[in-house]
C-alpha cells in the first residue's frame, strides 16, 4: 500500500470513527485501533498513539457544540475528570510495556464488557429526588433539551461514579482510547444519568482523558505524524456531524448502535490477540 492510499485510507476510517464517536460518547479511538490494526495492519503500540490524538480531535469537535446546545454538563464533566486524569497517566505508562497480544485482548473483554451493560434495560426515569450531598453541593444536577421541552435531571450515586472514573482513565491510558464506553455506562447506569446527557458529557471529558495519556505515548515516540494527521482531521470532520445528529436521533438506537458495533469490534480484537497476529 502506497503512502497515499494509507492517508486515505486513514482518513476515510477516521471520518467513519468519528461520527460514531460522536453519537456513542466514545469519542472513536474505540474504532481506530481496531481498524488501524486489523485492517491496516499497523502496531498496535502507533495505533494507540494516534487514538489519543484521535480522541483529543472528536473532543474537540463535538464537546463545544453539546456544551452549547445544553447536553453535555460541565460540572459533572469537572468532577469526574479529575479520577480519570489519575488513572490515565497510569494506564499509559502500562501500556509502553504491555505485549502488543495482550493489549489486544484486553481491548477484546473491555468492548464485550461494554457492549453486555449496554445492551441491558436503561434505567427507570427520571430522577424525581435529589440525592443530595456532594451532588448538591457542586451543583451538579440540571436540565437538557427534549422534544417535549427541558427536562430537569438528578444526579445519583457521585463518589461511586468517581470510583468508576478511576477504571475508565486506566482503560483509556491502557487501551489508547478516550474510555467513553465506560464513562457512558457508569453515568448512565450507575449515576443515573440520561443517555443523551451521558454520551455528550463523555464527548466533553475524553479529550481530558486522551490528553494525559498521549503525553506518555509522545515521550516513547509512539505518535507518528503521518498517521496522525489524516485520522485527526477525519474525526474532527465526523465528530461535527455526529453532534448535528445527535438531536435528532432517539436515544434507544443510539444505544443499540453503540452495542451492537462495541460487540463486533470486540470479539475481532480477541480472535487477532489469541492467535498472537498483532
């Protein structure tokens, strides 16, 4: 493959990645690594790299137009980023040393393990009484549009769901990824957030996220240029298209797509990481 075809091949991927990133909350190196790896056969080491940078760009894109357009939540994004910074920079550090095979697997279980919370029942709605405590105390409750009009919402279960934040930094570090799919299940199912709220309040956090881990990934010379720059600026490009989506799009597809894709991604990167082709 010559470099040409690769770039277009890059950037045809990444658009793709980053509409769907957008519309999930999973900011699309979900789908970079396992494209750049399984079909175009780069290191998955690189490919992690250029996820990173991947999901700085889909954050970029598409966290300013749900912050804008009352989706995402600034506080709750505030809260949580703080735990997944921490467990970022340690899932990075991992990751320079982890056999490309075993990365892949781990890759594998953590997509099925998203897709199995995302395929069960979303919660009951909608959150009629305020939990109080830290919750209250830094205002973290709110409003988001409807078809019907706002919809007030409260947040539930905080320190658990900061907790959970810890693991998805780590996983992001780790796996070269924003971790939007934990982040959006642990909103989602654990503290009670509506999905649209969850999936565009991930889409503000995971450029945090990517960002300390891509710092690690820079010092090893993971992050190749020429890979880069055609998969940044296809998600940016696909970021803002998923975001224009979004309002438009019921939630319960949403979620169905974001299952169904995590599900096919994940048993792909098991099958290269158990037969060692990475």
């Amino acid at each position: 493959m010559t470099g040409y075809e690769m770039t277009l091949w890059l950037g045809c991927g990444a658009l793709a990645a980053g509409i769907l990133g957008s519309l999930t909350g999973l900011g699309g190196g979900i789908v970079i690594v396992p494209f750049m790896t399984l079909v175009l056969d780069i290191d998955i080491h690189y490919a992690l790299g250029t996820s990173l940078i991947a999901v700085i760009a889909t954050s970029s894109g598409a966290g300013a137009n749900y912050l804008r357009d009352g989706y995402a939540n600034l506080k709750i994004a505030s809260f949580l980023e703080v735990a997944t910074v921490l467990g970022a920079l340690f899932g990075a550090s991992l990751a320079t040393q982890t056999h490309p095979s075993f990365l892949g697997i781990i890759f594998g279980f953590a997509l099925l393990f998203s897709a199995y919370f995302s395929f069960r029942s979303p919660h009951l709605s909608n959150n009629t009484i305020d939990d109080g405590g830290i919750t209250e105390w830094l205002q973290m409750n709110g409003n988001y549009p409807t078809s019907q009009g706002s919809q007030a919402y409260f947040v539930k279960n905080a320190p658990f769901g900061f907790i959970m934040m810890i693991g998805a930094g780590l996983l992001s570090g780790l796996l070269g990824i924003g971790s939007g799919a934990f982040k959006v299940i642990a909103m989602d199912q654990i503290m009670k957030i509506p999905f649209k709220v969850s999936t565009a309040t991930s889409n503000l956090m995971i450029g945090v996220t990517a960002a300390a881990g891509a710092g690690v990934f820079l010092s090893r010379g993971y992050i190749d240029p020429g890979l880069t720059m055609p998969v940044m600026l296809g998600v940016v490009a696909g970021s803002l298209v998923g975001s224009k989506i979004l309002h438009r799009a019921p939630a319960a597809t949403l979620r169905a797509v974001f299952a169904v894709v995590i599900t096919l991604i994940g048993i792909q990167m098991l099958h290269k990481g158990l037969t060692e082709k990475f």
